[in-house]
C-alpha cells in the first residue's frame, strides 16, 4: 500500500529540477510514491523528467499535452494519487533528507485531517525561518477557530500548500483540488475552503521544505497578466464564505485580507506592464464595488491611512467598459 503520495509540478525548470529530484530521491521510501507533472515544459525538464522515472523510487512521469498552470497541474497528481495521505512540492525547490517520514510521522501520530509546517524560504544566499502563524503546536485543533481574528496574520494567510501533509479522505471529500485554471494565488480559496471544512488540524514545528524565491520563470517575479488571477482567487474567497454558516463572524476577514491584498500590488505595480498596470487598477475597482459594502467600509476603517487611502480613491474610480477577471 502507498502511504505517502507527493505531487511535484514541474513547468521550464531544468536549471532547478535536477536538485528538488536529488532531495526527493533522499527521501524516497518502499510505501511512498513521487508524482512528477511536467505541465508541458519547453525546455529540458521533460528530458530531466523522464530520466528521473527510471532512476528515482517510486516515481510516477505524468506530462501534460497543453500548458494548464499549477493549480491543474496539482489537479492532475491528486487524481493519480494512491497515498493514504498527500502532501505538495514546486518543481523548483528542495527538501532535507528524512522530512517526509517525520511529517509523516507527525500526522499519524496526531491524528487528524491536515497538518501545517513550518518552512525555510532562500533568496539567493539568504535563509530565513517562516513559521506557521498559528501559536498552539502539536495539538489538533478546529481548523475555523483558526481563521480569526480578522485584523492579525493567520493560517489562512500561510496558504503554501507544499507546507504540510493531508489525509485522503479529504481529497475524497473534495477538498484539496484547486480551482482549475488560477495561475496565481491557487492556494488561496484551497486554504479557505480547508480551514472552513475540513474537521481537524494542528501546527508543528518542524522544518524541511526549502522554498526558492526571486525565480526568475517564477510567477511572482513576472508582471503579467496572469498576475490578476489573484482577483478571481480572491472573488472566489468572498463569494464562497458568503455562503457560509458563520458568514457574518468570518466575511470581514476575507474582505480584509482582498482589500490588503489589492493594496500590495497596487503599491508595486510599476513592475507591471503599463497595459496590465491599467487593468489592474480597473478590475480591482470593480472588484471593491463587488464587495459587501458595509464590511468593505469596516475593512477600510480598520486599515493604516495609507493603504485605506489608495484603495477608497481606487473604489471611487469610474467603471471601465468590459473590465473581468
């Protein structure tokens, strides 16, 4: 039986995939399998990826025909997954030897539906420690209490979905599949809808993942216009906990969090594209207007005046014809 399935997406990597396969390869065990989804890369990652099918145990080379973005592409290994339990890593990052068997370990141990990690994000030569920000650990929890308070940084807001372990039953469940088709900010309404539905979780303090930041193919570094996904993942958010039974204790949380979220890249968006720069400004006006008023007002009291301000002037923008996400 396969107690541990690992889904790695891989998309134009060839300069990083040949050190997450060597990471995977020190922790590779009899019952755990390696989900490789190469999400149609152009370079060598699919020479890289198949290589690796014959000499990495337990790995399973899955290559998609036509690009779909890495919340299809992390679709596509849950569906192939036969794991008691499921866990994520990027193409372009790396695990210390022996982690897997101690996560594993962590949530057989505890019990409960999903388990959140800590985890090592590296710039170049820097490390620096981020840490689920959740202060009870080792203890299982009701994943809504941790959505609140709606003002501070909470588990919601951790929404890595390489940074912890998940029991089947909640893929049974259909709760670990992404949205199909986000290109940015997929583990967003994935991390909400966890936290709403799912019935157990618990924080540990356990390190191994090794996060890359400052990719140069990476998303986050690229100002596109896959980049405005994040107002679909974020309309997502609202609309669904508007549907749920706590709407009125746990809506300002997700508005707030939009609002924060706007305001981020507005207060970047000289690394857009102009075009994108103008569309970014219209569709997150729209999307303020598409907000619940009265707690969008309350999000905005509560912001500093200088992210208040940007985005109480953006909501008074005139609609643009034909602006969507």
């Amino acid at each position: 039986m396969v107690k541990l399935s690992v889904i790695v997406p891989f998309y134009n990597v060839q300069q990083y995939a040949p050190d997450t396969l060597r990471s995977l390869r020190a922790n590779a065990r009899d019952d755990f399998e390696f989900i490789l989804v190469d999400d149609c890369s152009r370079d060598e990652t699919p020479d890289i990826l198949a290589r690796a099918e014959r000499e990495l145990p337990g790995a399973v080379h899955v290559r998609h025909e036509k690009n779909g973005g890495l919340a299809t592409a992390r679709n596509t290994g849950i569906d192939a997954a036969r794991g008691e339990y499921l866990t994520f890593l990027d193409g372009d990052d790396w695990l210390a030897p022996g982690y897997y068997g101690q996560l594993l370990a962590a949530i057989e141990g505890l019990g409960c539906d999903f388990v959140r990690t800590d985890h090592v994000q590296c710039t170049a030569r820097a490390r620096t420690v981020h840490r689920v920000p959740h202060g009870r650990r080792g203890v299982v929890l009701d994943p809504r209490e941790a959505i609140l308070p709606a003002d501070r940084s909470t588990s919601v807001d951790y929404a890595y979905a390489w940074a912890g372990i998940y029991h089947r039953r909640l893929a049974d469940r259909g709760l670990l599949h992404f949205t199909d088709g986000l290109r940015t900010a997929e583990d967003r309404p994935w991390i909400w809808r966890l936290h709403r539905e799912a019935e157990s979780f618990a924080a540990v303090g356990l390190l191994g993942v090794f996060y890359r930041r400052g990719v140069a193919s990476s998303l986050t570094q690229i100002g596109d216009v896959r980049q405005l996904d994040f107002i679909r993942a974020f309309d997502q958010v609202v609309s669904e906990t508007a549907q749920d039974r706590n709407a009125d204790k746990l809506l300002p949380k997700a508005v707030r969090t939009y609002c924060a979220i706007i305001s981020h890249h507005l207060g970047s968006i000289e690394r857009f594209e102009p075009p994108v720069a103008r569309k970014l400004k219209s569709m997150s006006a729209v999307a303020l207007r598409r907000m619940p008023q009265d707690v969008l007002d309350d999000a905005l009291d509560s912001m500093d005046i200088q992210r208040a301000t940007r985005l109480r002037r953006l909501r008074r923008r005139p609609a643009a014809a034909g602006v969507t996400a």
